[in-house]
C-alpha cells in the first residue's frame, strides 16, 4: 500500500500536466486558433471528476480531518485554507463550463474564458506548489505511520468504490492525450 503523500504527488503530476493542456487550449483561445470546444468540455469533465470529486475529496473527507487533529495549528490552518482554495476553484470551473457552451458563438464569451482558463491554471498551480511544500511535509511530520496506512487504505476505498475500479486510469490518459495535443 502505497503512503498517502505519494498518492497525492501522483496525482499532482497528472493534474500538472492536465494544466499544460489546459494552458495550450488557452494560448490557442487567445490566438482565434479555433474553439477547441470537445477538448475544453474533457478538461474540464477531467477536473471535476478527477481532480475534485477523486484528489480534493482524499483530502477534504478524510486527509484534512486526520491531520486536522493532529496538528491543530499548522495542519488545521492548511485544512482549510486548501479547502477553500478548492470551494474557490469548483466556481471558476462552473463559470468555465457555462463559457464552454457559449464561446464557439460568442467572441467576449470566448476572450472572458480564456482569461478563466488562464487564472485557474495559475491558481492551482500556486495550490499545489503549497500542497507539495507544506501539506505533504506536515502530513509526515504529523501523522503517525500506522494512521497512514489506515488513510492509504481510505484512499484506496474512494477509489474503488466511489470513482470506480479503472476510472483513476481512464483520466490519466484523457490527460496525455490532450498533453500531446496542446502541451508545448
């Protein structure tokens, strides 16, 4: 079973590289190089469903609570500045969905979700610098290594059963897919 910390620097580097193609989508917007309508709408299927309802659903439902309690001050302070950070992060991508449906017709529409695409890319690339810097190096400091074990196997439990058995793998080759079609 594999330590909690690097499940989340796994899931980290894919995620980073879902945001060099989200980054080329967003050059190739600014540009007028054509709407890349069905990539953006997987990006972002990919963001909800990987990065958040997989990666930020470890953290928020049982990674935050358990180093929460661990380290009331430093660990807890994390908790919820990242959680915030991921409510703030669940909007942007709401906003970026509706622009999706709306930028193939509409130039501003278009130009506003560029820009979006932009800042969230800039944003969670901030986030997870912080999560790699600071979480994870609280997360082994504080929490003792039986416990875990049992947050690796919860990690495990998500997903098995709430994403579902080979899901986890599906996502990461939409991500290389759209890599080689808009990451530098």
């Amino acid at each position: 079973m594999e330590d909690p910390n690097d499940v989340l620097k796994a899931e980290h580097e894919a995620i980073e590289l879902l945001l060099a193609a989200v980054e080329g989508m967003a050059g190739r917007l600014a540009t007028k190089g054509g709407f890349p309508r069905k990539d953006l709408q997987t990006a972002l299927t990919i963001v909800t469903e990987f990065a958040d309802k997989c990666h930020h659903a470890k953290e928020e439902r049982t990674l935050f609570p358990i180093l929460s309690k661990a380290s009331p001050k430093v660990g807890a302070e994390l908790a919820r500045r990242l959680t915030s950070d991921h409510i703030a992060f669940r909007k942007l991508v709401g906003t970026m969905k509706e622009q999706v449906a709306k930028g193939e017709r509409d130039e501003k529409v278009r130009a506003q979700l560029g820009k979006n695409l932009d800042t969230y890319v800039r944003l969670l690339r901030q986030h997870i610098l912080i999560e790699n810097t600071e979480l994870l190096p609280e997360v082994a400091r504080s929490i003792p290594e039986a416990e875990r074990r049992r947050l690796a196997a919860e990690f495990e439990r998500i997903e098995d059963e709430e994403i579902g058995a080979g899901v986890h793998e599906k996502y990461h080759r939409m991500i290389h897919k759209l890599a080689d079609a808009y990451a530098g």
